[in-house]
C-alpha cells in the first residue's frame, strides 16, 4: 500500500474499498466491472477490505 494511503486511513474513522485493476485489463471491463460491484451492492459492502479485477 501507498504510505500516503495508509496515513490517510490510519487518521480517518472508517475504511475504504481497495479496488486492484491488474495493467493488462483492458480499461472498459474495469469501468463494467467496478459499475456492476457499485449497482449490486450496498453502502455496507464498500468498509474496509480489497476487490480484485476482473471480476468473471
């Protein structure tokens, strides 16, 4: 992780979601996949954790 990232986290009251987008994923299946995670989900599902790409 990004020092600056971990600093910010470390300060703040919550988590974010982490999403990892290997450089090979071509950049329109990342924006599918990322808006699917967003519809499907609930506010609950983006705490603290990591989302791997691709998704299928």
């Amino acid at each position: 992780m990004i020092p600056a990232m971990r600093q910010q986290l470390e300060r703040s009251s919550h988590c974010s979601l982490i999403v990892l987008v290997p450089d090979s994923l071509p950049t329109g299946m990342a924006i599918e996949d990322i808006l699917m995670l967003e519809s499907g989900g609930v506010e609950s599902d983006w705490t603290a954790g990591v989302v791997y790409l691709p998704l299928k």
